[in-house]
C-alpha cells in the first residue's frame, strides 16, 4: 500500500520531535572522565559537583555549567637581526569539564622596572592544580586571565624593590616571594600553586651591551692581576735563586778557604817537624867539634843571604857586615 502524502506530512510531523527529544535525553546522561570534574545547576542555581563516573541530569531541570578558560601560546623567535620577536596567541573557549590535573600555565614576557630604573623583560610559568571547580565556576568569569594579571602586579611589585644585579642573581628568592603572595589568593579561586619559575630575566639590548662591556672590562682586569701576580711570583723565585746561589758560592768558599788554611797549617807543620828533626840530626853532628848549632843555623842563612843579594846586586856596589864569629865557625867546620 502506498503512503500519500498526507500520511508523509504526518510521520515526519511526530518522527522529527520524537528524534529530538530522543537526542535531548540522550545528552542529559553525562559520562565524567577520571581526573575531571563536572559543575551541574537545577534551575540555574548550583546543584552539585559530579566526579568521575556517570550521571543523569534532570530534563528542563538540569544544566551544566561551562567554565571560560583563556590558554596563552607564547612563541620566541629570532630574526635576521639578532633581536628576539614574541608571538602571542590567545585562545579563548568554554569548557563543561573541570581538569583536575596538574597543568602548566605560561605567560608571554612581562616588560619591569627595576629599583635603580632598568627595564627587564621577565617570562614568568606557573605550575597549578585546580582543587575545587565550584570555586573555578563561582569565584572567577575567567581565572586565567585573572592569575595572569594577578601574577603580572605582583612581579611587578616584588622586581621593583630589587636591583639589577639583586634580581639576576636571586632568582629563587623572586620565584618564593610571588608564589607566597599570591598562593592563598588563588586557593580562594580554587587553584593551588604548585610552583613558580622564571624561565626568563632579559635586560633591554643598552643594559646587555653595558654589562658586556662590564664582564670584559672585569675580565681584563682579572688579567691584570693574574700577570702581575706571576710577575710577582717570578722575582720573587729569581731572589730566592740569587740568594741561594749567593749562599751557595759563599759556602764554597768558606770550605775552600778552610780547607786550604788547614792544608797550609798541615804543610808548616810538617816542614816544622822536618826542620825540627834535621837540627837535631845537625846538633848531633856538631856536637863532636864543640859547635853551637844556632850558629851553624844562622851562619848559613847569613850566607844564603848574601848569595841572594849578591846576585840581585849586578853592577851596583853593596857593603856588607862582618861576622867573624859566623864566618869562623863556618871555616871551622869546612875543615
């Protein structure tokens, strides 16, 4: 039998409605992933929170309430000139799941006035965990966007009580002081501060140029002061190799000089005692003729005396004195 067109009009007159409601009831059963959370209002009024698993929501009685959330996407690039170009792109949507998860929330570069009038650039991230989506849903319109202003005052105002060198060089000591001040604001948002990082403190390209010329200028100076400490160090070494050799050569000579005093004081005595043994043998010979030996001793040298000056004397005239005893004793032993 075939359908007129009456009977088409009045099927899908009823079958279009009934597939909408169909759809409609369909949606009211709502299935919550593990780690989300879902804000349900009855009569636009909050009604409960629905944690992981399923639920069914009221026809006309029911809603869920969706969150505005703003996520920031921050990319740093470098152009042609050296200088570093940020492109910030801002995304804005509604979402119907609370994300109980711990996330990352980055902000683009926030331009700061130090104390003593230098302008940073500082690229603040957040490490955050929403705790209770029915303070996300309540408290705030859009909680990112007020963490980021919230986060940009206070870096603003902790920086600039510092200076230059203070906040590049206590960076952990920024990050505890802004996580401190704005923790207990963000758990009345319903977010908890997990952490807080600087992943960035540039100074503007005048003051990079300034302290590139302080380093080298520090770095030429700690030069200077290597050189002349090795200068330093160098005679100081070369005295102490002067000194050492100086005592070293006076301690030589010292040995030398009493090693040639002893041998000399050996030698006199040795001559001494040769001396000493041939007058005795002298006294024994002259004994047999009754002779003094001081004499014989004296008379010889007188002799030898006179050899010398004698032949020194050469065409000069020389008087010498007359000893008769001397000159006697010595005929007498002659004979």
């Amino acid at each position: 039998m075939a359908l007129t067109l009456l009977d088409w009009y009045f099927i899908i007159y009823f079958s279009v409605p009934a597939l909408l409601l169909l759809i409609y009831t369909i949606r009211r059963i709502q299935i919550v992933e593990q780690g989300t959370a879902l804000i349900i209002e009855r009569f636009g009024k909050f009604y409960q929170r629905a944690n992981a698993g399923l639920h069914i929501l009221v026809p006309l009685a029911d809603e869920i309430r969706y969150i505005t959330w703003r996520e920031t996407d921050v990319t740093i690039t470098q152009g042609f000139n050296g200088r570093i170009n940020e492109n910030v792109l801002v995304k804005q949507s509604s979402l119907s799941r609370v994300d109980m998860r711990e996330n990352i929330m980055d902000f683009c570069n926030q331009s700061i006035i130090t104390r003593d009038n230098v302008a940073i650039d500082v690229h603040p991230m957040l490490v955050f965990r929403l705790i209770d989506p029915v303070r996300v849903a309540y408290e705030t319109f859009d909680l990112a966007h007020a963490v980021e202003k919230l986060v940009q005052t206070t870096l603003r105002s902790v920086i600039g009580d510092m200076g230059l060198d203070d906040t590049l060089a206590s960076r952990e000591e920024i990050e505890r002081g802004l996580a401190s001040r704005i923790k207990h604001i963000c758990h009345d948002w319903g977010l908890e501060i997990k952490s807080v990082e600087l992943l960035e403190i540039t100074p503007s390209s005048t003051v990079q140029t300034a302290m590139h010329k302080q380093i080298g200028a520090e770095r030429v100076r700690r030069a200077d002061i290597v050189t002349a400490d090795g200068i330093r160090e160098k005679l100081k070494l070369e005295a102490e190799g002067h000194m050492q050799a100086a005592i070293a050569i006076a301690t030589g000579q010292q040995r030398v000089s009493i090693i040639q005093a002893t041998g000399a004081a050996d030698a006199k005595l040795s001559i001494a005692q040769a001396e000493s043994e041939s007058v005795g043998i002298i006294a024994k010979a002259l004994a047999e003729y009754d002779i003094n030996p001081a004499q014989y001793i004296v008379g010889l040298k007188y002799i030898q005396t006179l050899a010398s000056i004698a032949g020194r004397a050469s065409k000069r005239t020389v008087y010498f004195p007359y000893e008769a005893d001397v000159v006697g004793s010595l005929a007498e032993v002659s004979r």
